[in-house]
C-alpha cells in the first residue's frame, strides 16, 4: 500500500506520516513546509516542499488589509494546490490523503485512476463555521474575518469529490451530518500530543504565586478569547493572571488591547519547548472556543497536569471528563465559565485532583502512537475495500 499526502502547512501531517512510514506505507508528503522545521524522524527523500506558500503567507500577513486577507489566502493557498497538483502528475498511489483547502486540483486530477481520495477537515463543516462566526462578529459589531466565498466553494468541492472526510471529533462530523452529508463518509479521529514534548514537572510551592491562567492558541473571537478576558475582568480574582500564548487575529489587536489590564497578559506565539514551560508554571487551561474542530492546546496542557475549561464547541472537549479533570461548558454561557474559573481558583486540592486525572487520560488514550495506529488500520481497511471492489 501506497499514500501519499498533501498539506498546505503542518497541521498533524507529519504525525500521520510518521506513522505510516514506520508501517513502509508512505510514499511521499508534498507540504509548504521548510526542510528545516520538518521532524527529522522522516524520510527527506519522502518529503517534497513548496516553499514559496509559507513566503506569501508571511507577506500576506505582514502588509495585506484586512479586506483583502482572505481572498489573497485564498489565491496563495489554491496556488500551493496547483503546484502539489502537479507532482501528480503520472503518478501511481493507492490512498491520496489532502487536507481542506489544499486538495481539489488533485483531486481532480486523480479521479479516473483506482486510488482512495481520503479528506483530512480539522475544523467543522466549513459553512458550520462561517455561520456561528458571522453571528459572533454580528453582535460584536466587528469587521469579519471569515472564510471568503471562493474558499467555501472550494471545499464543498472537496467533501464532494473525496471518498472519506477524516474529522478530528465527534463535534466535527455532526455539523457535516447536519449539513447532509452520508455519516458513513465521515471518519472521527481524536488527535494527541507528543509526550516527549509536553510533560509535568512538579511546581514549586510559594505561599505568594500568583494563580495563572493559560489560554493557547490565536487570540481570536473564534477561539472566544474576548468572552474569556470580560468574564476575567468580571471577577477581579486577587493574586490571578490571565495569560494568552498565540498570536492576535488579524486586524484585531487594538480591539484586544482596549480589553487588556495589569493581570492580563499577551506573550505572542511561542514554540512547543515555551509553550510546555508555561503550562508547567500555570495552574488552570481555559479554551473557550465558539467553534473548534479539536483544539491540539487540550492534550498539551493535560500532559502538563492543568485542569481543562472548555466548551462544547471545542472537539477536544470530548477527550475532557467533565467533573474529573476539568468543565465542558456551553459555549458563549459567561455565568458558567465565570462560575466554573472561581470554583477552581479557590479549590488548590481540586486543581491537583484535576491535574492527576489529566495526566492519566492523556497517557492512557492519547498519544499520537494511538493516533497514528487507529488511522493505519483505517487505510488497510479502506485499501482492501478498494481492492475487492476492483
């Protein structure tokens, strides 16, 4: 068995190409990825890069208007595609795997020849998304930054032509159930963590350290971190900090900084070594996300031992046991986030259950070992369904 991979990007490809490679199953991974930040543990020989995405994209974010950031996105993403397209070209793979927004051009390209066309979607149904964001940016009075309507079209393209949709959770499939598409077609995945990478290290006990609060990822109205900073605010904890590592969306830093006080602080994007010593040093995780297909954040601050908040609406919600290691609350309920950061802010004996139990759930579910095994056995299944067919 042959796969072959196609990102715009990193995502979990490397992951999953790791796992198949360890199997002799990868035949190759186009990506915009460098060599250099590519993991080591795979086959250079297997890996074909097109650079000249990642340049666009950091021009893009550096000088383009608001505007006009999607649409670029979308000619600079369907370009990478082109180019991906065409290293096809002749070429022999028993399962295509191409993520959301990069894939069409080959998909098209392979649907005369016997090959499974599997989509990876890390998010939820794209018109899902842009219709609970709409709302959002709506009641805020705020200028959308949401999938343009080329990129939309694209996709449904995409979920038409692919022979399986791979979600990272179940959250993620009920919103392509909903939207009509055949729940037999949509495969969930829980994503993991790399535990090399994300550890616990036991904290240093201080009768004056402050509570912190880490919330991961961008600091965005999708990921809800505007309601997490008013429900912050609203409380007025003594001896508390709320922490955000992650770039703030395009367009909106002074919207975000017209919220920001003395305890709230922005560290920008930080690598995995940064982001596993500020786990370590915090107390409570908080992803209050209005709409997100998994959230890779979770896994590595349960690896670190943090007690979770989240929301439904956050696909990595479904690997938190609510009560045990953490909430899952609704998403946008600012009673019950507010509710639910005072209990674990004045319980210390409730955060270190929370944090045991967080740590056993990871290592007992959710590496990406498990990860990468669940997802071979599926292609073995899919390819000899395949075989039997022809």
């Amino acid at each position: 068995m042959k796969v072959t991979i196609v990102v715009g990007g990193k995502f979990h490809a490397f992951q999953l190409a790791k796992s198949l490679q360890t199997k002799n199953y990868l035949d190759e991974i186009i990506t915009s990825y460098p060599y250099s930040k590519i993991d080591s543990f795979i086959d250079p020989k297997r890996i074909k890069t097109i650079i000249l995405k990642e340049i666009i994209k950091k021009l893009i974010d550096k000088l383009c208007p608001q505007f006009l950031w999607s649409k670029l996105n979308y000619f600079n993403d369907d370009l990478f595609d082109y180019f991906a397209s065409i290293y096809l070209k002749n070429k022999k793979t028993d399962i295509f795997v191409g993520w959301s927004g990069f894939s069409k051009r080959s998909f098209e390209k392979l649907s005369n020849i016997n090959c499974v066309k599997v989509l990876e979607r890390g998010s939820s149904h794209i018109q899902f998304q842009h219709r609970v964001l709409k709302k959002e940016y709506e009641k805020l009075n705020l200028k959308a930054n949401l999938p343009s309507e080329q990129i939309i079209k694209k996709e449904l393209k995409e979920y038409e032509l692919a022979d399986y949709i791979c979600v990272p959770s179940n959250f993620a499939k009920k919103t392509f159930v909903n939207m009509g598409i055949d729940k037999n077609k949509v495969h969930v995945f829980h994503l993991g963590v790399d535990l090399n990478k994300f550890s616990f290290e036991e904290k240093k006990q201080s009768k004056n350290k402050k509570i912190q609060i880490i919330s991961s990822g961008e600091v965005s109205i999708r990921k809800g971190s505007h309601q997490l900073m008013d429900a912050f605010i609203e409380l007025n904890l003594n001896n508390c900090e709320l922490l955000f590592a992650g770039n703030i969306e395009n367009g909106l830093k002074d919207y975000f900084y017209k919220k920001k006080r003395d305890n709230i602080k922005f560290l920008g994007s930080l690598d995995e070594n940064s982001l596993n010593k500020i786990y370590n040093e915090s107390d409570i995780f908080i992803l209050n996300s209005i709409e997100d297909g998994f959230g890779m954040v979770i896994p590595q601050a349960m690896a670190c031992g943090l007690p979770i908040i989240t929301t439904f609406n956050t696909g990595a919600s479904e690997i938190v046991v609510h009560g045990k290691n953490g909430y899952v609350i609704n998403s946008g309920d600012k009673l019950i986030l507010k509710e639910k950061i005072k209990k674990l802010y004045l319980d210390q004996n409730l955060r270190d259950e929370m944090s045991k139990n967080s740590i056993q759930i990871i290592y007992n579910k959710f590496s990406w070992d498990n990860y990468g095994r669940k997802v071979v056995e599926f292609y073995e299944q899919i390819y000899k369904k395949n075989n039997d067919k022809a």
